[in-house]
C-alpha cells in the first residue's frame, strides 16, 4: 500500500513538471494489460456500431406547412447491398451503412470534417 502510494505521488509530481515521457515510462512498466487480438477488436467494434445504429436518431426539422411535427427517425440505417463481379461467377453480399441525409449536412458544417474527405465503403460480413 505505502508502495503505490509512493508511486503515485511520484507520478502527480512529474505530471505537475511535465515530465510525461518519465510518467509514460512508469505507467509502461506497471501496466499489465495486453494489447486485444483482432477477434476482439473486431466484436467491441461491431458492437458499437449496432449500439449507434440502434440509438441514434434524429428530429427533422418542422416544415412550415406541416400541422404535426415531424417523428425522429433513425440516422443510420444498416442494408444489404449485392455485388456481382463481372469476370467471377456469383456475387458477394456487403453490409452497407446509410447515413442520413441530414447528418452529412450536420458534419459538412462541422471544422473537424472540413479537413477531411468522407469515404463512403462497405464492410464485408457486417451484420
């Protein structure tokens, strides 16, 4: 206990000299976490995206006309999409994930996206 302790007042005294590459050094040499294999990533990140699919939503805005406002609505939506090649036999099926109209307009606007280039792609054997 009084070793740790020690350890972690030595850490918060470099952090307040800035020291960080010795504070990378001590956390290194404690730090018994192993890097996850790619099976893991692979389910945390499917995970994840079926929890944003399944969570995220939108409110469009009110059209002027419009008596009733107007029901949230899913901002991404997950599809099939089958791709057939034109020297192979057959086709390839690949999980394709649609955004909404009204959030690429959101992230176009954004700084963060104005730098950078969206790609759109498809992740084969997402379910």
């Amino acid at each position: 206990m009084k070793e740790q302790e020690d350890l972690r007042k030595k850490v918060t005294d470099l952090i307040k000299k800035q020291k960080l590459p010795a504070v990378r050094k001590i956390v290194k040499g404690k730090d018994a976490s192993k890097p996850w294999n790619a099976d893991a990533r692979a389910k945390v990140g499917s995970r994840l995206i079926e929890l944003l699919l399944q969570t995220a939503y939108i409110q469009p805005p009110c059209d002027q006309l419009a008596d009733s406002p107007s029901e949230p609505r899913p901002a991404f939506v997950h599809t099939f999409r089958t791709v057939s090649y034109e020297n192979k036999k057959g086709a390839k099926k690949y999980g394709v994930i649609h955004c909404d109209p009204l959030v690429l307009i959101g992230l176009e606007k954004t700084v963060f996206i104005e730098n950078m280039v969206i790609v759109r792609y498809a992740m084969e054997g997402f379910v």
